[in-house]
C-alpha cells in the first residue's frame, strides 16, 4: 500500500524504514533535500508501519526542523499531490486558526474528488483544527483506550476517530528509537496504518465503504467528551517469577545508568519521574545497555511500550522474554 506522507520528512536509511521509502519531494529548500532533521516524520513512518508492515511511503516534507510550515508552501504540496496516483495520505499538521484556509480546503476537497482518502491529526489540546475537521478528512484523536489494539469511530462527528496513545519506542533519525505516543500525531499515523492494512485486503473502498468497516471494526461509536479524559488502563507491575541473576543484573544496571542509589529500594518505583530519571530519550539507551550486558537482543523495538519499562520488574520482565526469544 502507497501512502503519501505530510511531514518533516524521513530517515530513508534508518534500518527499519529503508526498505519501505520509495522517495520523496520538499517544498522546504532544495525539492529533492527529504531528510527529516526534526525526528516527527520519521516517528510517524514507524508508527505507520507497525500497523501495516508493507507500507510504502512517498514522502512530502512540508514542515521544517521545527516542525512548522506556512499556508502557501502546504497549499503548494497538496496541489502537487493531484499528479500522484497515491491514495492514502497522512497528515499530523494542523491550522489553528481559520481565517485564510479556504486554498487550503480547496485543494483538499479536490483530493477527495479523486479518490484519495486523507487522514489528519487534531491538534493536542484544542477541539478543532484544519485540515481535521474537514468532512472529507478523516480526523484522529489519541487517548488511552481499552487496550493498545482497538480504536473508537463515529462518523457523525467531526473528529471521527480515537485511536490508542500508549507510547512505544519508534524509530528515531541517527538509527535510534524512541518512545512515541500520548500525542494525536501517533494516534492519526496509527489509524492511518490500520486504514492502509484495510485498503491492501480491499483497495477499491471508496470513502464512504471505508468508514463503514471503520464502524463495524470499531470498539465503540459512541462517546462523551469526558469518556476521553479517563484512562481505561494503567501501568501494572510484573509479578511473574524472574530468574535471579536476570533480575539482579538488570537491577544493578537500571541504577548504574540511572545513576541511583545502590541501596534505593525500586520495587514500587515509577522510573518515568524526575527523581528516577528515565525518559522517552534515554529509555532506548538503557535498552542497548541491557542488551550488551546480558547478551541478548530484542529484535523488534517497536513493540515495546511505556508500560514495559514504567517498573524494574517490568524491565526484568522484558529483557527475560528477550533472553528466551534468542534460544
């Protein structure tokens, strides 16, 4: 499945995306200049691409290394956009305010009278933003949900979709990971990889076909503007037995490197704090770290989540499984 991305670009040789970039164009600088010297559009492929592992990306980079853009240079994307046979375009950029975006819904509603079906991010914090809103956008929401594999869809809404926002660790231009999510940004690149895995079953869905698989696959189609705001799930610490020396070792190196106490009791700890010290920056540091030290290697980064590394015995818990998916 092709799909156009809208963003700050892409590490194209970032090991877990290079096979799947077929090329891009920018209307930042130099048009053929699409590396990602801001990490968001690298993110997002990643995410992406977990959903939909054959996922080929045409990249636009329309944002800088600030993550910002002007009207003109996006309106001057999306008209180029009408010569590409992709279908399937992701957007996690936003307009605030709407005065002077007619253009911009201009070009828009002209992609949708081709066929192409856009999926954009809703700004985090506010209840509307353009291009989301757009009726003929599908708009993305994030919040923790039932679990990390289902989403929610009502298509009588403006933002039609909520898509589950734990972090995991993504891919990260240098050929790094790091941890993504709490956004609306990873939730719009989430629904926009479970849309890509819809349309590679049935590639000739219309709009309207496609939000009606969105509502039946969906968990819920229905909610309050305070569903939103409670969390349906928690961090739970592991409490299955661990080997000694897996535990003790991963301990001893989860202190050193957090630079803790040897005597500081961790058992009920949060490492996700300021008095602990791990952050979405520095928890795939501490993976490699644990990786080197106890011989083993976790193979696929991306599945593992916040909640995998929020407690010591969780970490103990991770490096354990990896230790066993060697043998």
């Amino acid at each position: 499945m092709e799909i156009a991305i809208l963003d700050t670009g892409i590490d194209r040789m970032h090991t877990y995306l290079a096979g799947n970039v077929l090329g891009g164009y920018s209307v930042i600088g130099e048009e053929m200049h699409y590396e990602d010297d801001n990490g968001h559009g690298t993110l997002c492929a990643s995410v992406i691409k977990k959903e939909a592992p054959k996922a080929q990306f045409w990249v636009w980079k329309v944002l800088d290394n600030n993550n910002e853009t002007t009207l003109n240079k996006l309106e001057t994307a999306l008209e180029l956009l009408k010569e590409s046979p992709v279908r399937l375009v992701h957007m996690s950029l936003s307009i605030m305010d709407d005065c002077n975006v007619g253009e911009v819904h201009g070009r828009i509603k002209e992609l949708a009278d081709q066929g192409k079906i856009l999926v954009c991010s809703l700004t985090n914090g506010r209840a509307a933003s353009y291009p989301a809103v757009y009726p003929e956008v599908l708009g993305v929401q994030g919040s923790i949900l039932e679990s990390d594999s289902v989403f929610w869809y009502d298509g009588e809404k403006s933002i039609q979709c909520i898509a589950d926002s734990n972090p995991y660790l993504h891919a990260y231009p240098g050929g790094t990971y790091r941890l993504f999510g709490k956004n609306n940004s990873f939730a719009s690149a989430k629904m926009t990889g479970i849309i890509a895995s819809i349309l590679e079953e049935e590639p000739q869905l219309t709009l309207e076909e496609l939000k009606k698989r969105l509502s039946s696959r969906a968990i819920r189609n229905r909610w309050k503007e305070e569903d939103l705001s409670v969390s349906q799930r928690f961090p739970v610490k592991n409490e299955e037995p661990l080997p000694e020396k897996i535990a003790r070792k991963t301990e001893r190196i989860v202190k050193e490197f957090l630079e803790i106490l040897r005597s500081e009791d961790l058992e009920e700890k949060i490492l996700f704090s300021k008095s602990m010290g791990l952050t979405g920056k520095n928890c795939f540091s501490l993976i490699k770290r644990l990786e080197e030290e106890l011989d083993c290697n976790m193979k696929d980064y991306t599945r593992i989540s916040r909640y995998d590394l929020c407690f010591l015995s969780n970490i103990a818990g991770l490096m354990a499984r990896g230790i066993r998916d060697e043998i």
